[in-house]
C-alpha cells in the first residue's frame, strides 16, 4: 500500500509555531517514505515527522527535512502496529511569501512480508540443535 499526502506549509510559518496535520496510517511496517519538495522551496520549507511527541524523521530532534525541486526518499524499517496509527506533520517557512506544498508518501506492508517468523536467535539453536545429533 502506498499513501500520498499534500501538506501545505503556509507562508512565514515560524519553527516556534510550526503548522502540522495528523496523517491516518494503517496497520504494518512503513518501509518507504517519500518527501517531494518542488522547485521554489529554495531550502526554505521545513517538515518532520513525529509519531506522539516523538520525532521519528529525521531522527536527530534538531534536524528537519528540506529541500529545492528534489525528492528525498529512503526505505525504512518503522512498525506501526498499534493503534493509533497517526503520524503528524509539521512544517515551518520563517521569511517565506507565499505557501509551499510537500508530497509526503509512504509504503506499508503487512508485519508478515517484512518480519520473518523465524527469528535469527530461534534459527541458530535449531542450527545448534541439528549438530548435536
């Protein structure tokens, strides 16, 4: 499954007051998150990810992600597997004219396509096992 999102940071927005949205997610593992910033932004437009009061992208609190006419994009590893599935958005512009607006996706697959029942541990003493006799 893939979700987009437009979120439109308004003009002059400050990081002291960032504007943000809730996104509803669902069930799985996001293993793919896409940021589209368009041309204009000039570095100027800021956005993270946070899931509750956790920033969870970038990972580093004192980061934001931002950029001029490119898409950043990553593959991922975050379980959401339990409710709510919400992520917020916040964004700020400081000294910006008009509003500019990010394409966020994200890709979420099934717990079962991406965790393996097997765990490597379970794998090892079976290993273990099988030498033994």
């Amino acid at each position: 499954m893939f979700y987009d999102f437009s979120f439109t940071v308004p003009a002059n927005t400050t990081k002291a007051s960032p504007y943000q949205e809730h996104i509803k997610l669902t069930h799985g593992i996001i293993h793919r998150v896409e940021l589209g910033f368009p041309g204009g932004c000039a570095g100027e437009v800021h956005c993270v990810i946070k899931r509750g009061l956790h920033q969870v992208w970038p990972t580093n609190p004192d980061g934001s992600l931002n950029a001029d006419k490119f898409t950043i994009v990553f593959n991922e590893f975050y379980p959401l597997l339990h409710r709510p599935y919400i992520l917020t958005l916040q964004g700020w512009s400081p000294g910006t004219t008009y509003p500019h607006t990010i394409e966020l996706r994200f890709g979420i697959l099934p717990p079962e396509v991406l965790m393996p029942e097997e765990t490597f541990i379970q794998a090892f003493k079976k290993l273990l096992q099988r030498l033994r006799l």
